[in-house]
C-alpha cells in the first residue's frame, strides 16, 4: 500500500500538469528544452495556428531523386507538446531515401502513389524489408535504420507521421562522409578504400 500511495504520489504533479493546458502553440522566438518550446501568449493565437497548407510536393532535383516537406514544430508550432509531427515524402523513378535514423521518434509511413520498397534492420540485425503499394502502411521503431526506395515508374508519394513533434535525423551517407574526421581514420573503421573514401568525402562535402 506504501509503494502505491508512493507511485501516486509521483505520478500526479505529471498528470496535473499535463492536464492544465489544453495545448501550448510554439513560440519559435523562445528557446527550445527537452519538453520544447514555451507556449505563445493565448490571447495572440487564431486558428491557423492549429492548421499547416504547405504540405507540397519537395524538390526532387538532387543525387537521391527525393524530397521530405516537414510538418515538424519549427514548421507547425501548433504541435509543440503534442507527441507527434507528420510530413511529405516525394521520391522519382529510381529515387532513394538512404538509409538514415531518428533517435527521437518512431516512424509510420502511408503509400498515397506508386511503389515502395521499405524496410528497416533491428538492432540484433534482423532485416524486415517489403514492397508497399497504395494505402500500405508501415512502421519503423525509434531509433533503428530504415530506408524507402521507388519500386515502380513515375513518383510515389508516402505521408510520414512521426511519435515526435521534433523526431530529429541522421543519414548514414552524411554521417560517414559529410564530416571533417580524418579520411585515413576512417578509412581504417569502414574497411573501405582510402581513394573511395576522399571520393565520397568530396561527394558528401566533407574534408580531413
């Protein structure tokens, strides 16, 4: 009984003040902590604070034939302290999101046009990696490698909602090449080639 009235008592506060406000819209000109952004002055807000128009096509036009349109906090305020953000994925014929991760969040991923090879590796290495086609829908857990890949002709077009309003991310191809570390170093850590590693650096924009 002593552990219960403990556990309440610990868990109450959160719950209050959970509850206290309805919601809490960004204001971008704060700054931003792990709980995120403080809240705008109520008596500014109008109800486009609570709608997002731009969710549009992206440019396509670069090495990967893809593009994301975010609907994050920093784009929506009004999903500050929500739990989660959406956005827009665009891919060409023969486009790819490479492999990359969000630490912060969870993924679940819509097909709305075309066909989508998808998948994501766990962290015993276990592959799961499927063909999507129209409304199909899959989830990539927190945390772990994921990828989308145009199966089929023309674009395709996949919603993205995110466990997150902020999910943050981290492409692997920019991670390993787009950095400043020693080329010789990480030659050594990738067991790649010396002069394919300066040439993916000098793709990526990194240096070292």
């Amino acid at each position: 009984m002593i552990r219960i009235i403990f556990l309440l008592a610990f868990l109450l506060p959160t719950s209050l003040n959970a509850s206290v406000l309805d919601f809490c819209v960004a204001d971008l000109k704060g700054a931003e902590n792990p709980a995120g952004y403080p809240c705008k002055s109520p008596a500014s807000l109008t109800v486009d604070d609570f709608v997002f128009s731009n969710l549009i096509a992206g440019n396509t036009s670069n090495f990967f034939k893809g593009a994301i349109t975010p609907a994050f906090v920093d784009q929506f305020p009004g999903l500050n302290g929500l739990g989660f953000s959406v956005a827009r994925v665009d891919i060409e014929e023969g486009g790819v999101i490479p492999m990359h991760t969000h630490s912060g969040a969870s993924e679940l991923i819509i097909i709305v046009q075309g066909h989508v090879t998808a998948g994501f590796i766990s962290s015993d290495n276990s592959v799961f990696v499927k063909t999507l086609t129209k409304w199909d829908i899959m989830i990539f857990p927190q945390g772990l490698l994921h990828f989308q890949v145009n199966a089929g002709r023309g674009r395709a077009t996949v919603i993205v909602a995110f466990s997150s309003p902020n999910p943050g991310v981290q492409l692997v191809d920019l991670a390993l090449f787009g950095n400043n570390l020693d080329s010789a170093l990480l030659a050594k850590t990738t067991f790649l080639d010396p002069a394919q590693v300066k040439k993916l650096k000098g793709f990526f924009g990194g240096s070292g």
